[in-house]
C-alpha cells in the first residue's frame, strides 16, 4: 500500500512538473518557434542560455523565435504580422508590446507572431546591431516558409513594430535586399519583404535615407510629446509621400513615449489609437475575410 501510495504520488509529480515545463515553454499554450533549429548563426553555443523575465520585460535572448498567436478560424483574415516589441535593445517590453499587440490584431483576424529577438544594447551582450537585423529578416522568412501551416496568405504578411522594434520593423520595410542575411538554408532564399508596415513611436535607427519607391504601404503614429520617437514619423511620412508610397500618420497632441497599445493611458485619443489602425486595415482590404 505505502509502495503503490509513493507510486502514485511520484507519478503525479512527474506529470505536473511536465505540465509546469510545458506551460513556461509554450507561454500560455501558444507555440513557439526558434528562428533556427540549432541556434542564431555563429552563436549555437548560446543557444541554451536561459532568458530573464520579470514583470514588464524580457532579457537574455540568446535563441530568437516567434511566438505564434492565431485568431478563431470563424474570423481569420490569412493576414499576418511579425510583432517586434520596443524596450531599447536592453528589454523587450513582450507583455504590453508584444502579447497585447497580437491579441489585439486576432481579434481583428489576424494572425500575430511576437518576435524575441537579440538585445544588442544590453549589459555584456556579445551581439551587435546586425544580428537584431538578421533576427527581422529570418522571422519574415520563417513565417513565410510556414504559410500553409498557419493559413496565412504571404501576399498579407506585415510587421509591426514599437521603439526599438520599429527600428527593426524599418529595416526589413527599406532594407530588404532579397539575398540580405541569405545562405543556403532553403529559408533564407524566400523574400523577407512585407506586404505592409506598422510603426509605434519608431526609433530614430528605422529611418532610411530615402523610402524607395517598392516600399511597404505604412500606418505610422506618435505623440507629439515623445522627444524620442515623434520626429522619425515625421521624416518618414515625407519620405513616403516624396517616393508616392502609400502612407497613413497620426501624431498625437497628448502623452509622451512608450503608450504601448494605450490600454494604461489617460489620454482618451491614445486609447483608441488601436482602433484607427484597424480602420486603416479594413480601408487596405488588409481584414476582407477570404
């Protein structure tokens, strides 16, 4: 009895740690995909290094993924976007910038993978600014490469991306040489151009010396108040209208920096923000259900 006793207990702790392994790696039943099977390139012996969380951010990315967040069938759109949360390159602010982006956009229809990519700026980092790059250029790849998988039409797949993320998001929209970061990874030969762009209070980094005139269509907004990230908007819509790109800003008079999805602001303008990018959306043909 004592014997079976301990069996039984020995076999339900075994299966709740299994449940509790699982549930850290899969973040709330979501899946996660690394952006390579053994690792970033030239840092595979990093790959197992555990990653800090607490509270608002995310640290030590030392395997880049995507964390996959899908709509109910009955609304999906087979729109995609690659989420590339901001926090400086030191943090990734994943919650409020990351999870809180993707929900948003599946209630919409659309499909959201939240990209963890690697913190160049961070204390120690053995990294630099072309490996946060070539983390952009592989997820818009990777997630191409699995379109069927997901349901997600490939000539629908946009980034988005908030601060430091929509520098990355600037990157892949005005940098996108097709053989950028290529090798000969059956992956890395896909095109890592989006379909369209979204950027949150982007970085200085995401803006170009010029938007060429191939550039994704834009949705772009900022607060006035934000000494950082207001002006870069500013640049880009110029740029945008100079190589006749389609392009939509919205620069508010309220609030400063970072007011992620505008769920914790006071601002009542920057709480619906969200809601004039679904409008946007919609306006693009973006959520017309297949």
């Amino acid at each position: 009895m004592v014997r079976n006793t301990f069996g039984k207990i020995s076999f339900l702790f075994i299966a709740l740690s299994i449940v509790a392994m699982n549930t850290v790696i899969a973040q709330d039943s979501t899946l996660v995909i690394p952006l390579w099977k053994n690792g970033a390139p030239g840092f595979e012996n990093l790959k197992n290094q555990p990653e800090q969380a607490k509270d608002w951010w995310v640290r030590n990315i030392n395997n880049p993924s995507v964390t996959v967040f899908l709509p109910p069938k009955e609304i999906a759109t087979g729109t995609a976007v690659v989420v590339c949360p901001g926090g400086g390159f030191t943090n990734l602010v994943f919650n409020a910038e990351g999870k809180d982006a993707a929900k948003f956009l599946n209630s919409l229809g659309v499909a959201a993978f939240v990209l963890k990519y690697r913190l160049f700026r961070m204390e120690n980092s053995p990294y630099k600014q072309e490996n946060a790059a070539q983390d952009i250029f592989r997820a818009m790849r990777l997630v191409k490469s699995r379109a069927k998988e997901f349901n997600i039409d490939t000539s629908k797949l946009g980034v988005m991306g908030f601060s430091a993320g929509g520098e990355l998001a600037g990157w892949v929209s005005y940098k996108f040489v097709e053989n950028h970061f290529a090798s000969d990874d059956a992956i890395d030969q896909l095109s890592a151009r989006p379909s369209f762009e979204i950027l949150i209070y982007p970085g200085p980094l995401a803006v170009p010396d010029s938007v060429p005139s191939n550039a994704p269509p834009a949705f772009m907004v900022a607060s006035n108040g934000d000494d950082c990230c207001s002006e870069p908007i500013i640049k880009l819509m110029e740029m945008h209208r100079k190589a006749k790109v389609p392009v939509e800003m919205h620069l508010y008079e309220k609030g400063a920096h970072a007011f992620n999805m505008g769920y914790r602001s006071e601002f009542v303008t920057l709480q619906h923000w969200p809601q004039r990018l679904a409008d946007w959306m919609k306006d693009t043909g973006l959520l017309k259900k297949e």
